[in-house]
C-alpha cells in the first residue's frame, strides 16, 4: 500500500508524517487491495473567526474504486491537526464499512469495482467501533481557495450514486456513459439524487 502525504500550508514534518502513517498502517487489514492512499493535510487562514485545520484522506482500491474522507478543525492548538487526522481516519472506517456493505446491494448494474469481493471480505478484519460527532463549526470563505482536475470516468447514473456514497460528497461529476454528456450528480436535501446534464 503506497502512502503519500502532501502539506499545503503546513510543513509536514517527521513526526507528523510518522504519526499520520501510524494511523493509516491498519487499513488494508480492514480493506485489501488498497493501491494508493494520500493524505492532505492544509492550514487555512480565515478572516471570520478561527483558523483551520484540515485532514483529508483519499484511498483508491486496486479496482478502481475512490473512498475519501475529510475533516475540518477550528484549530485551537498545535495539536488539532492530529485531532483532525484521528477523525479523517475513522471517517474512512465507515467509508471502509460502506465499501464493504455494498455487496448486499441489490442492484446488479452496479460494477463490482463499487463493491468488495467476498474474497476481500472473507480477507478484511473488521472495524473497530467508532464514535464521531458530526458537528462541525465551518464558516466556508468567500474566495476559491481550491481548483481540482476531475478524471471523468464513463458510468451510468447508478455507478454514480455508489462512487458519491463512497466519496460522501453531497455531488459527483462523472461522464454518463449512455449519453457521453458530463452530468453533475447530487444529494437532494428532502432525500434522493438530482441529476444536472446540459442541453
């Protein structure tokens, strides 16, 4: 399992590198067939209320399959990026937990690069229990302090739903692979999915 750690606004040094690869060391014994696992670890300055820490956490499966989970800190010492760290971190157990429920999914158009294989399953040790507050005190800033290139990927519409329940995002840019179009998945807040495509 490949770990890469990048820091954009903090220097990440050694023992901060040592004790982020400390928490990520176990996942593929709870998810085999991890290729990649990076790790973002930002400080963002805000000019309403507290500065920010955040830990963000991608893992790619050898199948294709993206798991991310991201936490953000009002930064209230020198150690809340490890506080942030410890959250990211057992948020990706429940994306892990996730990833691996979705072989009872009844859906059979969906991929089995959205799924565990029963031989991943029968390999995985399990999670262990977690308890995460969700809450979170963010005031978002006014200025894009981010632009991402996106890897559009043909898929149909329930690919979609099961890559952005894995990604927990509330949308997921894809290419719909029965119109070729770029269409913009996203979480209604009254329940379901909304779907943008262009005209």
């Amino acid at each position: 399992m490949e770990v890469n750690i990048h820091g954009d606004g903090i220097k990440v040094s050694e023992p901060l590198e040592n004790y982020t690869r400390s928490k990520l060391d176990k996942l593929d014994r709870y998810l085999p067939n991890i290729s990649h696992v990076g790790v973002e670890l930002s400080i963002i300055r805000t000019h309403r209320g507290a500065d920010l820490a955040i830990a963000q956490i991608t893992v790619q499966h050898a199948r294709g399959a993206i798991l991310r989970a991201e936490e953000r800190m009002n930064i209230e010492s020198r150690d809340t990026i490890r506080f942030a760290i410890n959250k990211a971190v057992e948020k990706m157990h429940r994306q892990i937990d996730r990833f691996k429920s979705r072989r009872k999914a009844k859906q059979q158009r969906v991929r089995e690069r959205y799924r565990a294989t029963i031989a991943e399953i029968d390999l995985a040790e399990d999670v262990p229990e977690y308890a995460l507050t969700d809450a979170e005190d963010f005031v978002p800033p006014v200025a894009i302090v981010r632009r991402k290139a996106v890897e559009l990927i043909p898929m149909n519409e329930e690919e979609a739903i099961e890559q952005l329940e894995l990604l927990d995002h509330n949308f997921y840019m894809f290419r719909n692979s029965d119109s070729s179009d770029v269409n913009v998945l996203y979480r209604r807040q009254n329940g379901g999915y909304g779907i943008l495509a262009p005209q």
